[in-house]
C-alpha cells in the first residue's frame, strides 16, 4: 500500500522539441539553491512563514551524495535537482529542521517510495527531522504522489507524507505570477510556457520575448536580472535557426533598457562569434562566415554559460577554485565537454579532482 496517491502512468503524446533537460537540471538545482527563500514563498508558504531567515540556511548537498554512498556502496549518480538545506525555526525552542527538496520532471514508477527512502535515510545519519518538499514540472495532470504508506497489523503504519507543488497549478493563476515581484514567479511562468510550446517553436520564440520584455520591468538590483535571464534562456530552449533569431530581438529589448541585465558572459560570446563571423565572411563570403560566427559564438557562449552554473551550484560545498582550475575552465568552449566536467563535479570533493590525470 505504498506510493498511495493518484499515480496514473504518463500516456503517449506526440514528439516533443528536444529540451537538454541535463541543462534544465542544472538551472532547476541553481534556481532553488540560489532562490530559496522566494523559491519557498511561492510553492511552500506555511513552510516559508516557519523558518527564521535571519539565520542563513546552511546547504549539505554533500550529505546527499553521503546518503546514496550507504545505499549503494559508491557516489554514484546523484539527482541533478536533489537539495538538502539546514534551516532554523522560528520557535522558542530554537530548533532546527532539514529541508529535502526534489524537483521532478516526468512520471517515476515508485517515485514516493523514493522519497521516503531518502528522508529516512537523512534522519538516520543526521538524527534531525527531514521535512520533504516535492516540486513536480511534468505536465501530466493525473500525477501526483504525495505520501508512502504501509499499513500492518494492530493498526501498525510506516509512512512518509510530503506536500506537493504541482507546477501545472499555477495555470490558473498566471496573471499573479506575472505581476509578481518574486523572481521565482518568473522561473515558474518560464518553465509553464515550456511545457506548453513543447510542440511550437515559433509560440516559444514568441513566449521567450515576452518575458524577457516582462524581466525588464522588475525592480531587481544587483545579478539578480542577469541571474533570471540564463534561467530563462535555458528553461525556453529554441532551435539554433529560431535562437539567433532571439539573440537579435534580444539585442533590440537590451538596448531600449536603462540597464544592461543579458548575461554579461555569453552575450559577450556571441558578440564576438558574430563579429568574428563578419570578419571572415568579407574575406570568404559574408553569408558563410555569419553564420559559423553565430554558431561558434553560440556554443562557446553556452559552455561558459554551463561553467558558471557549475562554479555557483557547488561552490558552497568546494568552495571557489583556486586559479589553477579557473584557468583551464577559462579554456573550455566544447559543450560537450563542459557538461562532462558538470556531471564530474557531482561526486568529487574537491576541485583539484575535477581533470582527471592523464
């Protein structure tokens, strides 16, 4: 009798656009890590009131991958979007609790089971309690486990119940999303429209404007735009034609606001593919060489892209690495070989481990 809630199996749809969802982890995993007071706010409000945030959480993603060593003997694959956080209530007793949140993207036979498997397993090796928060980005209506129960003899229960925040929820309430302050409002409505173009690139290049039209009007100081916008870039991923085509209306938004809020790095990327392109295109033929300058500016502006959310998700548990290691990521312009390092980084424990020795 576990796993009890509506779980029906997700039904066969149609072919969808090919989203590079080990990205969509990584912004999934940085967004909460770098926005969880708002990100809880929004999705989990009692839990939010509860927490005394004058007390900076602290996170332990390396007690996750601690926990998966006990079940399986080795680091192995931790789940990209697993966060583990310490926070301290807002009681008299002064206590604190762990925060376990777990973002899920698709239909998971024996998800709930899981769930309760790992917030047993944290109150085993940390004695605290482990509140579970389960955020869910699919797009199946009929999905929504919640508890894992097994009842036996002598009204005996084994049972772990956690709240839900079903993405798919917020459809009726998009205009609160959008007038909102709160940056996680924006994550959310991005990672909606998603969903909903799956099927329509030329809706999402639409969509994809429209919010970064809608990012510009908020009164958000200091990283926080530029931060919003690499979300919004890879959350509203676009085929290569219909990217460039973004990068050029994007240009046009940046200059008519009085502040600059692209990403510094992978703007700076493209810029220089595209003039590099032009370049060589006056010399080999215009046409050929914009287009290999877009396209090389476009990768090497993604790997980057990929380093620095690397470097912000796992720095509060390496620290930051020393000049040794930024240079040779300085280097790195393959996106293939920037996501190699990503999945790396998830088991090292340190940042000297993360080039493996010839």
């Amino acid at each position: 009798m576990d796993d009890s809630s509506t779980t029906t199996g997700p039904s066969k749809r149609p072919r969808r656009l090919p989203l590079p969802k080990p990205r969509w982890d990584i912004t999934w995993k940085e967004a909460v890590t770098r926005l969880l007071d708002p990100c809880l706010e929004l999705l989990f409000p009692a839990m939010h009131a509860s927490i005394d945030w004058s007390a900076p959480p602290v996170m332990l993603d390396k007690e996750l991958r601690s926990l998966h060593r006990r079940e399986h003997g080795h680091p192995g694959k931790l789940n990209l979007v697993d966060v583990l956080t310490r926070v301290k209530l807002r009681d008299v007793r002064d206590r604190t609790l762990l925060i376990h949140i777990e973002v899920q993207n698709s239909y998971e036979a024996g998800f709930a089971k899981r769930i309760h498997r790992y917030n047993s397993g944290l109150f085993f090796i940390h004695g605290e309690y482990v509140a579970s928060l389960v955020v869910l980005a699919d797009d199946n209506p009929n999905w929504r486990p919640s508890s894992s129960v097994f009842d036996y003899p002598d009204d005996g229960e084994i049972s772990c119940r956690f709240p839900v925040a079903k993405l798919t929820d917020w459809l009726d309430r998009i205009e609160e999303l959008e007038k909102s302050n709160n940056p996680f409002a924006l994550f959310v409505r991005a990672c909606l429209l998603a969903l909903q173009s799956n099927r329509d690139p030329e809706a999402r290049l639409h969509w994809k404007v429209y919010l970064l039209k809608l990012l510009v009007t908020k009164p958000w100081t200091g990283d926080l735009p530029q931060l919003m916008y690499r979300f919004l870039d890879v959350i509203m991923v676009l085929p290569d034609r219909l990217q460039a085509a973004f990068e050029t209306r994007a240009e046009e938004v940046e200059t008519m606001s009085p502040r600059e809020f692209l990403c510094p790095t992978e703007i700076r990327a493209i810029r220089k593919g595209r003039a590099e392109g032009r370049a060589e295109g006056r010399a080999e033929g215009r046409a050929e060489g914009r287009a290999e300058g877009r396209a090389e500016g476009r990768t090497e502006g993604r790997a980057e892209g990929m380093i620095q959310s690397m470097i912000l998700i796992y720095a509060p548990r390496l620290g930051q690495p020393d000049d040794a290691v930024m240079s040779r990521l300085a280097a790195v312009e393959d996106v293939n070989e920037a996501y190699g390092l990503v999945r790396r980084a998830e088991t090292i424990e340190s940042w000297s481990e993360l080039f493996p020795e010839p």
